[in-house]
C-alpha cells in the first residue's frame, strides 16, 4: 500500500472526527455559550451547508494549482478551523471555526481521492479511494466515543485541541508521504477550470450527482433519527445507544472497503447490486425494528452496504469525467452532504406527520430505490450512445 494513502486517511479521519463529534457535545457547547440546543444543533447544519459549497467552490479555485500544495492548503484550513473552534469565546466565533474546517472538506475528499486513485495500478483505483474513506469510517467506530469521552470529562474545548493536533499529523503525513509526481498536472485539462467545466457537458456526470444525492441520501435519512428508533421502537436504552453505533460504525468500515474491491472488479454491477441490497436492508429494517436481535443485524447491514456505495459512486463520476476530474469529484462529495441533509430533511417530516420513527427508515427506503432506477436509466443511456465496445471499457473494465 503506498504510504502516500495513510496519509490521506490520516486527513480524512480528523475531518470525520471535526463533523460527527460535535453531536456528543452540543448539551455542553449550548451550555457554554448560554444558547438553545436548536441554536448549537446549526453548527451541524452549518458545517454541512459550508462543505456543499466549498465542494464545488473551492475546488473550483484551486483547480489550476498542484494537487500537493492544494492538499496541503487545505490541511492548513482545517487546522486554522479547528484551532478556532478551541479557543472560541462566543458563538459566532465557534460558528467561524466550524464553517472554515468545513470550507477544506469537500475539497479534500474531492482531490484526494483523484491523488488516491492516482497513487495505485489503474486496477486498483477503487479501493485506493476506499482506504481514503476508510479514515472518514475509523472515525466513526472510533474517533467519536473517544472524541466525546474526552471533551465529557475534560470539557469540550479538549475535543478540538485533540482534532487540531491530528490536523498537524496528517499535515506533516501529506508533506512526507504524497510523491509530488503523483499530483502533477499532466491529466489536467488544456482549458483549466473551462476545462474541468465542460465535463458537465456529459449528462453522465449529472446523472452520477442524482445516484449520490438519492442512494447515499435515503441511507443518511434513516440513520439521521436512528437513536429515536433504537430506544422508542426497539425498546434499547439510551445508555446502550453509542455501543450500537459502534457496530454500525463497524458496517461502515468493513462495507467501504469491500465495496471499493468490488466496484474494481465491476462498477457498475457492484453499484446495482448494493443499491438494490440496500433497498431491502431498509425495508426490512423497517418492517423488523421491535425485535431488538434483528434490529442489530440490520444496524451492520445499514452500515455495510450504506457506505458500500461510496468508492463506486466517486469512482463512476470520476471516470466519466475522466479528462477533467477534480471539479466533478469535489461536486460529488458536495452531492454526498445534499443527500445527507435531503434524506434527514424528508426523515424529519415523516415524523412530523405522525408516521411514527420508522417512518423515517421507509423514506429512506425509497429515496435509495429511486436512485436506483436512476442509475439503471443512466445504465440503459449509457449503452445506447456510446458503442459496446467503449461501454464495456468506461463500466465494467478495472479502474
């Protein structure tokens, strides 16, 4: 494995610990600030409406520029973020924090996972980008209860000191261990961000943001009210709520990297067969939640084949793209945050309308089985316009 990927896990760790850790600490980040919880509960939505925009913004900024140095900026932003975070006074100031860590994200995952890909044979491409990922999973399984452990008995504050020494790690990673040879520019387009644009002409690309946004969505929509639905449907208690989620972190972890070999063998199949399986984990998941034993497996399963779907869908946008991919990377991992907020979104007005907390797992359902009718659409285009030969080379050969 070239060393140049654990440092871009590293990266991607701190980043996942900086967006999933603060869900522990609002009670005392509310506190602190003398806020509401409503109030504090922004600087989740913040985060994730920053890293939309700074998916596709920044990256789009920084297209013309080195990759190494741009992931190096990037770690600098993140590392400023989070250092903010720590020190902040007030509110806003915290808010500040938040939105500059979250501006780095999308443009992280985005690049770093062209730089990934470019860092292995092209048969392995897929799985290159899945142990990138493997850091934003780790975090979960562990990052998190450690991340939330430290700032309960230690305050907040020590939390993002703690993120913002991992930041100085995976920079000094980055700067050691990424060949500057493979983040040079010789794939990048002529016409640079003109260049990275007129990969959107392809309606491919367009139709790979759909599958993201409805496939990862109807995943994120059902796991968003997933501590409702353990405690007041499967009869868990609230006590039991973080172990659980650690197995479903688990999931995360083992269905990353197993999809990313999958989808190196086949991409296309392996996304029509996780997205359907994932379909009927949801609605079983649904249908089975008072049985505590089931509800467990379903939790992994979840997990498993939820995250499955990420190597192979970055990997599909990427390679439609594939004369100009560092913009369309960035706005597929923003087109990951729309799904999550629009799957959470859709959750919360099911329970609203008093569909009861399962509700949320049967939208979810449905949004995953729609992004698959939209990939097996995109599938059938596909084949039409483009000779057999040319489809069978773009889809299913090895990345």
């Amino acid at each position: 494995m070239p060393p140049g990927l654990i440092a871009l896990a590293i990266g991607a760790f701190g980043i996942g610990l900086t967006e999933f850790v603060i869900m522990g600490l609002l009670p005392e980040v509310a506190v602190d600030f003398a806020v509401t919880e409503p109030v504090a509960g922004w600087l989740i939505s913040g985060y994730a409406l920053s890293v939309a925009v700074g998916g596709v913004a920044l990256t789009a900024a920084v297209t013309r520029l080195p990759r190494k140095p741009v992931l190096l900026g990037l770690m600098v932003l993140f590392i400023i973020g989070n250092l903010l975070s720590a020190v902040a006074g007030d509110y806003a100031v915290m808010m500040a924090g938040r939105i500059v860590a979250a501006l780095c994200h999308g443009a992280f995952f985005g690049i770093g996972a062209v730089v990934a890909a470019g860092l292995v044979a092209p048969a392995r491409r897929a799985g290159a980008i899945a142990m990138m990922f493997a850091g934003l999973t780790i975090a979960n399984v562990l990052g998190v209860p450690f991340g939330t452990f430290l700032g309960q008995h230690f305050g907040w504050r020590s939390t993002f000191w703690a993120i913002t020494a991992i930041g100085v790690v995976a920079l000094i990673g980055l700067a050691l261990l990424i060949p500057a040879g493979a983040t040079a520019n010789a794939d990048r387009p002529a016409g640079g961000l003109r260049g990275e644009l007129r990969a959107f002409t392809h309606p491919q690309v367009w139709l790979s943001l759909v599958i993201t946004v409805l496939g990862f969505g109807g995943m994120f929509g059902a796991f968003t009210y997933i501590a409702y639905t353990l405690t007041e449907v499967s009869g868990f208690a609230t006590s039991t709520v973080p172990w659980l989620l650690v197995l479903f972190g688990v999931g995360l972890f083992a269905g990353n990297l197993l999809g990313g070999r999958a989808a190196d063998r086949s991409l296309s199949r392996t996304l029509v067969t996780v997205l359907a399986v994932l379909t009927v984990v949801l609605v079983g998941f649904a249908l089975t939640a008072t049985n505590p034993v089931l509800t467990i497996v379903a939790l992994v399963l979840m997990g498993g084949f939820g995250f499955a779907t990420v190597p192979p869908l970055q990997m599909r946008i990427m390679r439609y793209a594939r004369q100009a991919p560092t913009l369309a990377s960035g706005a597929n991992i923003a087109a990951f945050n729309l799904g999550n907020a629009l799957g959470a979104w859709i959750g919360g007005v099911t329970i609203a309308a008093g569909l009861g907390y399962t509700s949320p797992i049967w939208a979810g359902a449905a949004l995953t089985l729609i992004g698959l009718g939209v990939l097996l659409g995109a599938l059938r285009l596909a084949r039409r316009d483009e000779p057999a030969r040319a489809e069978a080379s773009l889809i299913d050969a090895p990345a």
